[in-house]
C-alpha cells in the first residue's frame, strides 16, 4: 500500500496523457450510467457528478448490484480493478447486444476485457494491495483529463500530500467524518472506506449540506470532521464549537484523500495491522 499510495502522482500523469483511450469513453451528448462495487462506486459517483456539471450529458453512477440501466442509456461505463467482481460481470453481461459497454479495467486479462464493447486497461495502476488507492485516482483522473481538465495542478498537489508531515491529530484521532461537496462527496465515501478497510477505524461520510442534519452530534473532543474541497462558509465554527477538530484541506480533493489514505496507513502501522490484507477482505468480490 505504502508504494501504491506514492507512485500516485506518476500514474496520474500517465493517465492524462492515454488520449487514445479517453476518446473511448462516452463523449458530449451521450446519456451514461456509471457502474461499480465498493471503492469503483465512489468514484463513479465522482465521474457522473464532472461529466454532467461539465455539460457532457446526463450521467448516472450506481452500485452494480443495484443499477436500473434499462432507461435509455446510450452507454454504460463499467469501473473495476479486478474485472472480476461477480455483480459487475453479470451486468455487463446482460447488456450485450443492446447497451454499449466501456470497461475501465485494471487487469488487462480479467474476463471483463472480453465482454465489454470496448476495454480501457490501466495496468500500470493495477495493484497488489487488497485497498485500492492507486488504481481507484487514476481512474479518476482519466475521466478528468477525458472532458478537458488540466491535472498540473493536482498531481502537484498530490506530490505535496505525499511529502507533508502529517498532523498527529489526524493520526491519533479517535473517529472520523468526512465530507465534501459535489464531485468530492463520492472522495468523501472513499477517504472513510480507506480508513475502516486499512486500520479498522470508525468513520462516516457525508455530503456538506447534510452533515448539519443530524451526523454533527457525533462530533467531540478527540474527533476529527474532515472536509475534502472548500467548505461551507461557517461550517468550520460549527464544528469548532463541538470540540472536534475540523480539517479543511487546500488542496485539490482528490489529492486530499491521498493524504487520508496515508492516515488510514499511519494508523494501521500503529495498531500493528497488515492494510495489504485486512481482516474480512479480499482483492475481489466472487460470489458464488
């Protein structure tokens, strides 16, 4: 996890340079429903918020296992490392012949490169870790570059997030929330997965808004209220007036979760846990 996590800065820039492979993904106009399990979820959530807001066509993120896709789409993007994931496979599989399918893959031989209309494979994101974090921004970044962002600016923001010392209050916390607005409310939900998968904490996400409309009464003492993205105006003091520590990251959200996941690894190495193998998990979901 530790050298995953560092390479993210290079596979970024990799990512935004495979023009070839953006141009297979669904372009201006297209109506898209983005699927995926666990991790590929939340960043679908991410991707269909940038698509739509950046006025490429209306874009719709699901879990695989509950994906209502028969509503016209002209296409589905399916996200997964693995190509493996039993919920996502049987999607895909019931589309063929009448939806185009675009796979995002992280393995270029998992059976879903075979399914799929057309296969964008990104194995020099693929990793070893059963929690994903290289692979799951790249990804990202790939649909970033894919509707014109420029990503200078947070692949430098995640070489900074790498180098930084980080904030023993982060480290040492004892819960965590994590909010963000728009396309950061799917990193939200990513940054808390990485931290229950990796080192067993306990945490809880949210979008901005709705923090205020009951999730803030966990706050206290000891307790950190991370926010990824700008923050609501006076959603600080609000937070400060609990007691918790309110984190308000400046820098891109997406580099923002790469310093989560450092915490998430801090902490595991603290507790002496392996983040490469964490209790209850596996590298894919195979249902029998």
């Amino acid at each position: 996890m530790a050298a995953e996590l560092a390479s993210q800065p290079e596979t970024w820039a990799r990512a935004a340079e495979l023009h070839d492979e953006q141009a297979l993904l669904p372009g201006p106009g297209s109506r898209v429903a983005v699927v995926g399990c666990g991790t590929s979820w939340f960043i679908a959530q991410s991707y269909a918020w940038l698509r739509e807001a950046s006025g490429h066509g209306e874009t719709d993120a699901f879990a695989a296992s509950e994906a209502f896709v028969d509503r016209g789409y002209d296409a589905v993007v399916a996200l997964t490392r693995s190509g493996t994931t039993t919920e996502v496979l049987q999607l895909v599989d019931g589309l063929r012949g009448r939806v185009r399918t675009i796979g995002v893959i992280g393995d270029a031989a998992s059976p879903l490169v075979d399914l799929v209309d057309e296969a964008v494979t990104l194995p020099f994101a693929d990793e070893q870790s059963v929690v994903q974090t290289r692979f799951a921004t790249t990804a990202l970044a790939l649909f970033r570059a894919s509707l014109g962002e420029r990503l200078d600016g947070p692949i430098a923001d995640a070489e900074r997030a790498i180098a930084e010392e980080l904030d023993p209050r982060l480290t040492k916390a004892e819960q965590y929330t994590f909010l963000g607005h728009g396309w950061a409310v799917g990193l939200a939900h990513e940054a808390a997965l990485k931290m229950r998968e990796a080192s067993q904490s306990w945490t809880e996400s949210y979008p901005s808004m709705e923090y205020r409309h009951g999730p803030i009464s966990i706050a206290a003492p000891g307790r950190v209220t991370w926010h990824l993205g700008e923050a609501p105006e006076g959603l600080d003091a609000e937070v400060a007036a609990t007691g918790a520590h309110f984190e308000s990251g400046s820098l891109d959200p997406m580099a923002e979760l790469v310093r989560a996941q450092r915490v998430a690894l801090a902490r595991a190495r603290a507790r002496g846990l392996d983040p490469d193998e964490p209790r209850n998990l596996t590298r894919s979901v195979i249902l029998a």
